[in-house]
C-alpha cells in the first residue's frame, strides 16, 4: 500500500516533476496535475518508469480558467475519499498584462486565485486524512508591499512584480488558513524552493540557480517529514521557519486580501452543506 496520497500542481516539468519523482520512489500515490493532457501522460509514464512506482496518476486541468478548477476538485472530491498532502507548486511569469477568459490578470489568477479556490475545496479531502498537509511554494523575491487597491498591478504592471504580488499572496493566504484551520486535523505552511534553474527562471532571469533537485528536495521536506508535524501558519527556508516580510505577518492584511478574494471567486467554491 502507498504511504500517502499526495497531489502536486504544475507537476509535468521543474520542481514538481522532480519532486512527484522523488515522492513516487518513496512509495507515495502522486497525483499530477498539468494543463496539458499530453504533458501530464508523459511524466505520469515516465515516473513510473523512473521509480516502478504504479501508484502514479495525472489530471488536467487550465488554472487560466476558474471552472475548469473547480471541475477539478469536484472529480478529486467524487473520486478518492482522502488527501494526504496538497502541494501547490504551479506558477508563471507573465511579462504581459493579459486577462483570462475569468477577467483577472493571468499571473495572478494561476499563481494565486486558482489555488486559493483548489485548496478550499479540497479541505473535506484533506480532513480525511486525519494529518493532511497544506504545502504552498512562494518564493524569497515576494513582495515587500501590498496595495489593496491593485492586487493585479493593472496600474503599473510588470510580469516580475506580478510574480513577486503572487507569492506574497500566497504567504497571506497561508497564514490566514493556518489560523482558520487551528484545532483541525489539517497543518498549512508555505516555504521557498531555493533560487533553482527552471524553465520560469530561465526565461525570466537567465541561467542561474541551482539544480531541480535542491528545490524538490525542499518540497518533499515540507509535504512528508515527520519533524514539520503539527507545524502551521509558517514560513520556510532551507527546511527551517523563517521571517517573510514583515506586512506578511499583518492580521488585517490578511483578513482583508482573505475576504476581497473570497468576494472574486465564491461562485468557484464548492457547497458541502
């Protein structure tokens, strides 16, 4: 039997194709998720092949559109009855504003909005589990401001700030379900992979960073050692709690970006009266 159930976004190529490696070589059932059918079929193959792990799956789904998200968590939800872990891992730089077929700025939507509505509605999932795990990739670069006003920087955008929002975003967002989730059996942290020589950094800042394997190493920290255990509402680096920016830690920053975001996408949330 697999240890445990453990879904990874933006899995087909970077940190989350070497990190669902890495988790499927220890025995864990790895669901990957991709935009593109063919993508996802040729990692789910190919970790297969790599581990002889059977226990590895693929879902499709465009993080570009809200629907399509909420599809997503609805077959999950029909068809498994627990979730160990969630690990959300998919991201963009967008250098270009461009709006989705939703009407929001494209990097926020899929690095911020698309798992904010993933996550939600897979919390009765994760409560099954009886220790499932909340694990959100930000990064060190996150903004150290926030205008409410302009969350999607339609006033002054530039695809690397656009980013740098996005994972500031996501440590708000964990923060505020960490304190939602207190006295549940479910822990949410977010932690920064390392500065790792992906496609998106390639492409965005050149030729730079470390190997894959660093950055994944970190995820597979964060989703199952037992030592982050009971461990919620933190910050990681190098496999240790660390300090975001200090606007990170504002309780009404948080409370604010939690109840405009729920505003934007309630209509994608699931209804589990």
């Amino acid at each position: 039997m697999p240890d445990k159930k453990i879904l990874i976004t933006g899995a087909t190529d970077g940190i989350g194709r070497e990190t669902a490696r890495l988790l499927a070589g220890e025995n864990h059932e790895i669901i990957i998720h991709g935009r593109s059918s063919n993508r996802v079929q040729s990692a789910v193959s190919g970790i297969k092949k790599e581990t002889g792990n059977e226990n590895v799956f693929g879902e499709v789904a465009d993080f570009t559109s809200l629907k399509e998200v909420k599809r997503l968590s609805m077959k999950l939800k029909n068809n498994h009855d627990f979730l160990d872990v969630l690990l959300n891992n998919a991201g963009i730089i967008n250098q270009d504003y461009e709006t989705t077929v939703d009407g929001f700025e494209k990097t926020f939507q899929v690095n911020y909005l698309a798992h904010f509505v993933l996550t939600n509605n897979l919390l009765p999932l994760l409560k099954e589990s009886g220790q499932g795990r909340i694990v959100n990739v930000t990064s060190m670069i996150h903004a150290t401001s926030i205008d409410m006003d302009d969350l999607q920087l339609q006033q002054r955008y530039s695809g690397s700030e656009a980013y740098s929002a996005t994972k500031l975003y996501n440590i708000l967002f964990t923060f505020k379900l960490a304190r939602l989730l207190e006295g549940s059996s479910i822990t949410c942290n977010c932690f920064h992979p390392g500065v790792i020589n992906t496609k998106l950094l390639r492409s965005n800042f050149g030729n730079i960073g470390g190997a894959v394997s660093e950055g994944a190493e970190n995820s597979v920290y964060l989703a199952v050692n037992p030592k982050v255990s009971g461990k919620s509402g933190k910050y990681f680096r190098n496999n240790r709690v660390a300090s975001p920016t200090q606007i990170a830690e504002d309780k009404k920053i948080q409370d604010n970006l939690w109840n405009k975001t729920m505003n934007w996408v309630g209509n994608y949330l699931q209804d589990y009266s």
